[in-house]
C-alpha cells in the first residue's frame, strides 16, 4: 500500500512528461486504434488589412469532445514594410512558431520515453519566402517556404554522439514536421 | 498640390490594405527582383514537458534586416489529454492559426488589388491526426495532418456566384497554404 502511495504522489516523470501516462496512452491506442484519431479546430475572423484573429478552443480526440474553458486567442497581422500594422506575428511566423513548438514538443516525449533526460534545449529557425510568389509576379517561384532551417542546441544526460540522434527524433516524428515536409491535401472552401 | 496633399491624407485603401502602396511595391519588385527574397525568424526555449515558447521578432526583406521593439511571444503546450498543462495551443493547433491567418490574409490582399471590398470574413478550420503516427505506433500512419478542411463565410461586394472566385485566390496565393500542400525541405540539425 506505501508503494502504490509513494507512486501516485511522485508520478514517473522525465523532461516533464509522465511517462506512465505516456507508455498507459501508448497501449491503450494499440488496444484501441480508433481513440488515436483527433480533430484539432480554428475559429478565424478577419478584422482590417493583414490582421485578424485566431481562436483555437475545442478538439476531438479519444471518441469525445474537448473544451477549454477560455479559449486561446491568437492575433495576426503583417509588419509596415508588408502594408499591415505590426499587431501580431504574420502567418508564415506562425508556421514557424507550429514548427518550432512541434519538433521540439517530440524531442522532448520521445526522450523521455527513452529515458533521457534533457536539461535545456533551445532552437532557432529561418525560412526563406520570394514574395514575388504571393504577389503573383512570377508563378514559377513557390508561394510558400523555399526552405526552412531549425538549428537544435541541447543540453541531455546523453554523450555528445548521442545528441544528434536525440535531436532527429524531433523531424522523424513531429506533425507539424511531417505536415510541412509531406504534401497534405488542404481544401478551401465558402460556406455556403 | 490640393490633389496631392488630399491624396496622401486619404490613402487609397480597400479592405483595410493601401493600395497605391500594395502597386507601389509591386512595381518596386518588378524593377528589383531581389528585394522580395524574405527571411523570417523564430525562436524557442523549451520550459518542460509539452510546454515551450517561441518569440518572433527578426526578419529579413527588402535588402535589410528589420526588427519589431518588443518581441511577440508565443506559448505552446498540450492539452491535459496528451499529457500537458494546457498553457498554450499545441503545435498542430498553431498549425492551423497559420494557415488560417495566411489564407485569410491572401484573400484580403488579392481582392484587394482587384478594388472587391470585403465587409466581412470569418472562416472555421478542421484537420485530422491519428497520433498512432506521432507516437510511433505505426509506421505507415502518417505523423501529421491527414488532410485539412478550411471553411470561409464571406460578406464582399460581389455578387454570389463571384464569392467562390474571391475564396480561391486564398488557396491560390497563400503562402502556408503551399507550404502545407507542397513538399517543402525542412532541416533540422544539431547546434554545433
């Protein structure tokens, strides 16, 4: 009975992921496919020029709906030198903040699944956009990102040779990686 | 000098965006081609578990480097169900606020270099994960999204059979978008 206390009371817990929960989520999705399957959702209302608003407050996910209580409310708009006034970051700062976020969200759970512990990361990223895609001068240069850069720097429990293995754990399993990386069907439509 | 002095008081501005200017630069890019190669800039510092933060501030364009005062300052973390604390959007839920923002943004610029006045726009966003992929449970489920659904519901002067058209050149202009639907090369590496 001391056991099963102390266990509850200091769950098993690496880089901040329980990690009983985790191999739990883990067999209980092998048991059960079907609660793997999620729907993330957005709310956007355009306010004037480049800037409008985000809100992300509910998703799907193990059969049943979730809710935050407040939803999150994200601002977005483009700097002067893009005709906007600077009141959010701009869209593409935001693929890259979802990027950032997600390589580094899978760094950390697949180490800890691992059991390596990680003491500090920090990453910095840049991408490089000709904007004579989105305006339409020439429809042979991409839209979007030519490239993207994620430069990783990590401090774990783990040999320096070890390092970069820990950090390719990120691009090999991160969605939003894997979203930016694979060419995912987008539909966009009016509401009719 | 009336003219031009009224001129400059009352910018020629639909949808919020300026439009002699919105010509103004894509002229000065049509001379210059190099003033639209842009690079934009994150950067994040993981805090624990699911939980880190990304600030924006730097970017690249027009031939120089140019940056906001204060940085924006973006928190991502998972929902409780997946392990969190629920102290931000999760990555794949920034994802969609980039996306969103971005088509959103393309509709706006685009319609309004076309002199079509938007009153209104408002669009909701829905995208499918099956974090057996994520989590590594399968091989052959992929980690990001499956296929994204962008609904707009649009108020512009036009008439309906139009609106469809205007929707389209989100999709069609957009930077996130392509980045989502094409393969974009994504590196990311060990800070040495």
């Amino acid at each position: 009975m001391e056991n099963t206390a102390k266990k509850m009371d200091t769950p098993n817990a690496v880089n901040g992921v329980n990690v009983d929960e985790l191999f739990g989520t883990i067999n209980a999705i092998k048991n059960v496919p079907v609660i793997a399957k999620f729907k993330f959702r957005a709310n956007n209302t355009w306010i004037d020029g480049g800037h409008n608003r985000t809100t992300i407050k509910n998703f799907y996910g193990t059969q049943q709906e979730h809710s935050r209580k407040t939803p999150f409310v994200l601002d977005a708009d483009e700097p002067p030198i893009l005709l906007g006034k600077d009141k959010g970051p701009n869209p593409v700062e935001y693929a890259l903040t979802a990027l950032a976020a997600c390589v580094t969200t899978a760094i950390v759970y697949h180490a800890a699944a691992k059991g390596v512990t990680i003491r500090s990361m920090e990453s910095r990223l840049e991408g490089d956009i000709d904007l004579q895609g989105f305006l339409g001068i020439r429809d042979d240069v991409p839209r979007g990102y030519k490239e993207i850069r994620m430069y990783v720097n990590i401090d774990a429990d783990a040999p320096p040779e070890k390092l970069e293995e820990i950090v390719q754990l990120g691009p090999t399993y991160s969605p939003v990686f894997d979203t930016f990386t694979r060419a995912v069907p987008v539909s966009v439509q009016l509401e009719r």
